[in-house]
C-alpha cells in the first residue's frame, strides 16, 4: 500500500528515465555509419526507413520494460527459468558474443572520435574509451541507477547537438525529404543498407537491458494503481527517448543526403567527418567528432552493463566489474592493434549483432504474450500480433543483411 501511494504521489517526469539509457543502443557508432552511408550514397531515398525502424523499435523496448515491472524479472532471467542448465549455458554463449560485439562497435567508434579530435592512435583511443565507460559503471554501481540515468541521459543530448547542429547548419529541402517518407528502394545496394539501418536497429542487448533497467528502478509493484501508473509512465518515457533517438538518425541521414550525396570515401565515419568539415566547416565538424565519442563512451557502458545483467540472469551469478569490463573489452583492443579498418570491423559487429535478435525478439514476444506469467497486463491480441510482425520482419532483414554481407 505505502508503495502505491508513493508511486501516485510522485511527479510523472520523476518515473522518466531507463528508456534513454537503452535509447543510447539506437545512436551508438554503428548507427552513424549506417545513416551517413545510406545519405551519401541514395540521397533522401531511405528517410521511410528511419522512421519504420524507430516504430518498431519503441513497441519493442515497451514490451521489454513491460515484462521487468509485471514479472519483477529481467529478460535473462526470465528465459533462463523456463531452461535447463545446459541450455541457459549455451544461451549465455550467444548472448556473451552479442555483447562482445556490441562492445566491438562502440570502443571502435570511440576510438575513431578521439582519433579525428585528438589525432590519438586508435588503440589508445580504445584503451581510453574502455577505461571511460569502466569509470561510468563505478559511477552507477557507487550512485545508483538514477545518477547512472542522469549521466547517460546528459550524453545522449550531447549526441543530440552534436548531430542536430550539422542539420541546423543547412537544412535538407522540405520537399525531396518528405518524399523520402514513400517506401521504395533503388537497387540492391539500397536494400543492403535499408537491411543494416532497419534490420539492425534493434540491438538485443538494449532489449535485454531494457527489463532490466525498469524493474530495478520502479521494483515489482502489484497489479492496481501503481502497476497502471508506471506502464503509462513506461509509454510516455520510451515515446520521448525513441522520439529523441529517432530526430538523431534521421539528422544524420538527412544531413548526408544534402551535403555528401555523391562524393568519394564517404562509406566510412572518417571520410564523412572529413566530407562534413569541407562542405560544413570545422566548428560543425568539430561537434560531429563530439557527438561521435559521447555516443561511443555512453553506449560502450551500457553495452558492458547490459553484458553484466545477461550473465547474471543466465548464469545466475555475478563477476568483479573490472573483470567483466576487460572480458568484453579485450576483443575490441586485438582488432585496433593489429590494424584491422575500424570501419570495417563496424560492420562485421552489425553481422554479429544481427545473429542475436532473434534470440532476444521472440523469447520477448512470447512471454509477454503469457497470461500465466503476465496476468492482467498480458499483451492484447494487436499488441502480440504487431510484435512477432516486428520480430519477423527484423529477423528476416538480419539474415537477409548477413547474406549480403558476407557474400558481397
């Protein structure tokens, strides 16, 4: 009782906040490759996608927050209780190179941020994103979650201008954007990088996070007031994350579209940060590096602490910060040292990233799906229909994407 009426009590804006840390997962260095790859090459042709990709993914995180405040579970730990031991393990084994992965893409664009500011090698520019992202996890284990939030939620509106600025600086024409919104594409390229935007944009371990990240905030109310209250609150918080993440890609693809469309070596983050500063100048490049390495350090911590909530609910036990940190760490510093292109290396994590979601997709859609674990806040007959279209269509475009990439 005294946890409902303290939940009713509290202002709405206070329930705001785990869905922008899983929201850093949708502007993380792979998605800056991606939308200034797909700008500079097809214009204004895939805005549509950047919009079907942001609906999908706020029904996605809604079902993952959901499922953490109803069951009191997190995603991990749900799938894991319906396992045997060596099916968790195994389980674990894909979800432990997801998260190495997801780490790969996130140190690598850090460490190409630092490089274009600071001109530092890129392992050393790994080395210090790692060490960054450690030192914002000592922050959320010695604060709690909420400064972890507020830190978390400060960078992603660094990213925010960071991208947003170069849009402010030459605005796209209003016409050739909003006919991007038309779904078509424009040969098979087209479909590869509509695959890589729409396909991986759903990260799974923001979808693992996400449970996560709601129930330890707001706990496990009972059904009632309190429950309804914070599932409202849930939508209104993914809506405005989603929302913000989403003006964040469209930004990057829209200012490709109108200042790199057709110019040479704009296929990887260094090319375009140089193409910005010649067409934009160098104080809106200057914020595109920034933007760049904030989305590097915040989403590399919430890469590693979503790694930590896996192997807990999986393996049902815990490691020492540091040692989890450097497990995840260690493969993205190998591939920096012996100078594989970090461009490239993105890339491949995507692939990587891409075997994952369904892993993560339809356990979600399943068990939020279940009235027996679910009750009354089981998933309307709509709800589960939209989320096992969602998890087959991204599914479907990962392999598609894997296909083409590894064949290509």
């Amino acid at each position: 009782m005294t946890q409902d009426v303290h939940q009713r009590t509290r202002p709405g804006w206070l329930l705001l906040g785990p869905a922008f840390v899983a929201a850093i997962a949708y502007v993380d260095p792979g998605n800056v490759a991606a939308n200034v790859s797909a700008g500079a090459q097809f214009g204004f042709l895939l805005v549509w996608v950047i919009v079907v990709a942001n609906l999908m993914a706020c029904l996605v995180q809604y079902l993952s927050a959901k499922l953490g405040l109803v069951t009191g579970l997190s995603l991990p730990e749900a799938v894991g209780a319906k396992m045997g031991q060596t099916s968790r393990l195994a389980y674990w084994v894909q979800a432990e190179l997801v998260a190495m992965a997801t780490d790969l893409a996130e140190v690598v664009g850090g460490a190409i941020a630092l490089y274009l500011l600071f001109d530092l090698p890129l392992l050393v520019g790994g080395v210090i994103t790692g060490a960054v992202s450690l030192l914002l996890l000592v922050v959320k284990d010695r604060r709690g979650q909420r400064t972890f939030e507020r830190v978390i939620t400060g960078l992603l509106l660094v990213i925010a201008v960071g991208f947003l600025t170069s849009l402010v600086a030459a605005p796209p024409p209003i016409d050739e954007a909003a006919a991007g919104l038309i779904p078509r594409f424009d040969g098979a390229e087209s479909i590869l990088l509509a695959a890589a935007m729409l396909g991986a944009t759903v990260m799974p371990h923001a979808v693992y996070l996400h449970s996560g990240l709601a129930r330890d905030r707001h706990g496990h109310p009972d059904a009632g007031p309190a429950r309804r209250l914070l599932l409202r609150a849930t939508k209104w918080d993914v809506g405005i994350a989603m929302l913000v993440a989403g003006a964040v890609n469209m930004s990057m693809l829209l200012v490709a579209a109108t200042n790199l469309q057709g110019m040479e070596n704009t296929d990887s983050i260094e090319g375009a940060h140089d193409a910005v500063q010649g067409t934009l100048g160098h104080t809106v490049a200057l914020l595109f590096a920034i933007g760049l390495l904030a989305s590097g350090l915040a989403s590399s911590s919430v890469g590693a602490y979503a790694g930590a909530m896996i192997m807990q609910g999986l393996l049902r036990r815990s490691i020492p910060l540091v040692a989890r940190r450097l497990i995840t760490l260690l493969p993205a510093l190998v591939i920096l040292a012996v100078g594989i292109d970090p461009s490239r290396a993105l890339v491949l994590s995507q692939v990587v990233l891409s075997f994952g979601i369904p892993f993560a997709l339809i356990p979600l859609v399943r068990l939020t799906a279940d009235a027996r674990l679910m009750g009354a806040d089981t998933n309307h007959r709509v709800t589960t229909a939209l989320g096992w279209g969602v998890a087959g269509v991204i599914s479907l475009l990962n392999v598609v994407l894997i296909y083409l990439t590894l064949t290509g």
